[in-house]
C-alpha cells in the first residue's frame, strides 16, 4: 500500500500489516505495482523516483532519479523492464545495469496512468489531454482517441489481453486491445483512480475519488465465424445463428460464462468448473471437460484446442473432450496448434518460437528464431505432416515463411499489417501496403521464388483503413476488423478453393477442367 507521507505498506491476504518502509519516497507514493511473479515491488514517488522492493521490504535498487513526480508504473511480461510516466513522456528502463532505456512523448500534457500487458506486449496510457493512447513495446503508436470530456485517470489491460478499461470523471469505458471501443457507461463515482479487473477478466472494479467503487460486467459478446453467429447476453444465454440453414439454437448456462470462441466448426464454452464443446452440426450433444481452475484463454486449430487455465497450465484436447497432452513449460506464451504442432512464443526471448508435439506435449528437436522480435505467428492446418509450415510478422513488420520439421525462413512479404491461413486449405494471406495478397499455394516458394509470385492474387484494399486486422479466412472471404471496430468482407478469387476441393477428393481431372475453363495463369501456376 501506497501512503501519502511516503512510507509503503505489506499486507498480507488476511489484512494483517507484514511490514513497514518509512520514508521510501520523499513525499507522497503515488504508485505501487507487483511484477507478474510477485517476487519484487515497484514504486514512483513525488520526488521522481523508481524503486524496486524486494518482498521483505529491502531496498534491491533505485532505477530512477529525476526531478518531476512519476505518477505510474508497470512491469513489462518478461519482469526485465518497467515502464514508468514522468511529464508528457513514457519511458521504458531495463531492470539490469547496463542497458540504454527507451523514452517517447506520449501525450500533450501529464501522463496519469500506464499498463503493460503481459499477454499481448501492448502498453496503454491516459493523460491530461483527456486521451486513451495504445502503444507497441518500442513506443510505436497504434491507436489514439478522440478528446472526451475529462482527463483519463486510470487504464487496466484485462488479463488475456483481448480487453482494457479506462477510466475518467463519471465514465468507464471497454476497449478492444486495438484501441477501438465496445461500450461507454456512466456511473457516480468520480475520477476513477485506479481499476483491476478479476482473475477471469470478466468483472472490472474501479475506485472512485468520491469513495465509491464502480463494478463493470462484460456482457453481450458476439462472435462469427463463416456463416454462424453466436451472441451471449447477460444472462449466460447463448444464441447460434446460422443464417445459411435458417437455423437458430439457444443454449442456456447455470453457471457464469468466461470465455466464447468459435472457429473451426466448433464452439467452446468456458464457465468456471466446466469447459463445454459443441459441433456447430450437433448443437444439442456437447462434449464436457471437468476442470480444476477456470479457463482463462483458448486457442482453436483444426482438430485440437488449447485450454490455458488461471495458472497457465495448459492442457490440450480434441473436439470429442479427449485428453491429448499437458506440455510443461515456463515464460512461453501459445499461439497457435496444428494437428502435430504447438508453437509457442518465448517470452524472455521474443525472437525464439518454440516448438511442442502435440502428442506428447514434449518440446522438438527444431525451434525457429528471427533477427528481430516476432509480434505474431500461425500454423497452417493442413493435414499433410510434411507440409506443416508456419508464418509469422516482426517488429520490422516483415512476414516469413519456414517449413516446421526443416526450418527455412523466407521473407515473403513487407509492411505487413496482420496475416491469416485459410481455416479448411493451405491459401495465406495477408493485408500488406493498402493491398490484399493470397497465396494460393505457398510451398511454391521452396520449388521456385517466380513460381510463389505468379499463383497468387494481389487486390486493392485501402478501404480497410489503417492497421486493419484478418480476423478469419474461411472458404474464400477475408474478415477484416477495421480500426474503428467495424468488419469488412473481402473476397479471393474462389476457383482455388475449388480446386482444393478437388485436390482434397483426388479428382485430379476436375482439377485440371477447373484450370483450363478458368485459364487463369495464377490457378495454373498452383
């Protein structure tokens, strides 16, 4: 706890007072924060200081030392660097000696409040320009708001970081971790100085300056995927739309619901003793999973999904509820899963992939590391083992290609935005420079570079607006969520969709009349 006359408090969770830190801060603390093992504290101060506290309350060192208040603190995933606010600029200092720390103006006035999540390396931050802006972990801006009324007094990333809150007088507000907003709600408590959500990210709580504290539910989520639309309201009722077979199902659950994903043909429903699968075709017949600690993340791939419970154990299974492996490992995050292959994303080095069996949930042989840090990667989903390939962005904003099992990294593309596999064939693509670029068959590339070029298909895409996001590429639409929230349908060519299809049934014949009555060089050269 965080005392105006400078000194810091260690409570234990029974509200009991461990420890006491007189004059930790000439002046008020203004700010507190854990790392995520909990093993270390750090605090700002009026005087313009940052100090790191080990659990006991011993000095372990002073980071900073400047001449103006320091009003927030955050620790970065890995604990190896705290972001911290000082005026109009963020800063970001390495926790060990030696290391030059990054600073950036961030907003036109003060910066009251910062966060940094863990799950997705984004920062976030208020200030007294009354602005929400959203951050990469170089100080590249992603997003800003418009002015509202009051100064942004608090923001909090949600802990899978698909969320954050901000607060400010008398509003509270959702965001999506692009920036965008989902809803804006009123409320009597004031400036909200301070807001944490729970360990399920459903529920916010924020502290109001008036001595109220203001409860926020995430309620009424809406997902699609291809044909299907499923909504939760806030009374754990499911509706399933398939606008293609008229069909409409509802799905009522006694228990509070975490966690909605829908891919790959399938639902899955996560409350906190149960995680429940459906078949889109089987609506009434799901498979149940019993489980020790709430799901807090799920990642979908063609036959098997990934669990991530509170504890970031992880468990994987297939759609049938059957347990497959509990791979064993620490400081990584999941990305994606195939049907042999997970890869995952070392957090303490964020230029390494490493990857997992899926059977046996033990590490291969083979990892895959770049020259700059990686920002996001995916697995195709075909079922040919020998063509598993996998395809990630880095910090540069360059897209590579690599075969899993025999590693050989290929630039493909630049000024990459976001990229998506098709979710039934081997086609990429991805949102590059204002343009839309599929690759029909990208193992064309290990054969012959000219060959890559000319089976793909290049399209005009700068009505998406800036840093638009592939959300799903199914059959041959391209859902794109744009920057301000809305979702745009783009559309491939569709005769390679076909000729998969045909390919997938072995009717090399109907393969071949597809190409010559299309006679199109792109599906000739796939």
């Amino acid at each position: 706890m965080a005392c105006s006359d400078g000194s810091i408090l260690f409570a234990s969770h029974n509200k009991k007072i461990e420890g006491r830190v007189e004059k930790a801060h000439k002046g008020a603390v203004i700010s507190v924060k854990w790392n995520y093992e909990g093993a270390a504290l750090a605090s700002t101060g009026e005087d313009g200081h940052v100090k790191i506290w080990a659990r006991n309350g011993d000095l372990r060192s002073q980071l900073v030392n400047s001449s103006k208040p320091i009003y927030c603190v955050a620790w970065s995933p890995d604990n190896n660097n705290i972001l911290y606010a000082s005026e109009s600029k963020l800063t970001v200092v390495p926790t060990q000696p030696g290391k030059k720390p990054t600073s950036w103006k961030s907003h036109d006035g003060i910066v009251l409040c910062c966060d940094w999540s863990q799950s997705t390396n984004l920062i976030v931050s208020g200030g007294e320009d009354r602005k929400y802006r959203v951050w990469d972990s170089y100080g590249r801006q992603l997003f800003t708001s418009g002015a509202y009324d009051y100064v942004i007094t608090s923001v909090k990333w949600s802990p899978n970081g698909e969320f954050f809150a901000v607060g400010s007088f008398e509003m509270i507000r959702l965001c999506d971790k692009s920036g965008w907003s989902y809803s804006f709600n009123k409320h009597e408590g004031g400036s909200l100085m301070k807001l944490s959500w729970d360990r399920y990210g459903n529920v916010v709580a924020g502290a109001g300056g008036n001595g109220y504290v203001v409860f926020g539910n995430i309620v009424d989520r809406h997902l699609t995927w291809g044909n299907i639309e499923v909504d939760l309201d806030e009374n754990n009722k499911i509706t399933v739309n398939d606008y293609v077979n008229e069909v409409s199902e509802e799905l009522d659950f006694s228990e509070k619901v975490i966690n909605l994903n829908l891919r790959h043909n399938h639902l899955i429903v996560s409350t906190a003793p149960q995680v429940y699968i459906y078949n889109l075709g089987h609506l009434s017949s799901p498979y149940i999973i019993d489980v020790k600690e709430p799901i807090n993340s799920v990642v979908q791939g063609a036959k098997y999904v990934v669990l991530i419970d509170a504890s970031q154990n992880i468990h994987v299974y297939d759609y049938e509820g059957k347990h497959i492996s509990s791979p064993k490992f620490q400081g990584m995050k999941v990305e994606s899963i195939s049907s042999d292959v997970i890869a995952l994303l070392d957090k303490n080095n964020p230029k390494l992939i490493r990857l997992f069996d899926v059977m046996s949930g033990k590490p291969l042989n083979s990892n895959i590391e770049n020259s700059n840090e990686i920002i996001s990667l995916q697995l195709n989903q075909t079922e040919m083992v020998n063509e598993r390939k996998l395809c990630f962005v880095d910090s540069n904003r360059d897209m590579f290609l690599t075969m899993v099992h025999k590693p050989d990294v290929i630039k493909i593309a630049t000024m990459v935005d976001s990229f998506q596999w098709n979710d039934n064939n081997d086609m990429l693509s991805c949102l590059s420079d204002g343009k839309l670029i599929t690759w029909f068959y990208p193992n064309a590339i290990y054969v012959d570079k000219d060959l890559m070029d000319q089976a793909r298909s290049v399209k005009a895409a700068s009505d998406v607006g800036k840093l638009p996001q592939i959300v799903n590429f199914t059959g041959s639409m391209v859902s794109v969520r744009q920057l301000d929230g809305t979702l745009a349908c783009l559309s491939v060519p569709p005769f390679a969709k076909i000729m998969y299809e045909h390919i997938d049934s072995a009717d090399f014949d109907k393969s071949i009349k597809l190409c010559r009555f299309v006679n199109d060089k792109p599906l000739w050269a796939c």
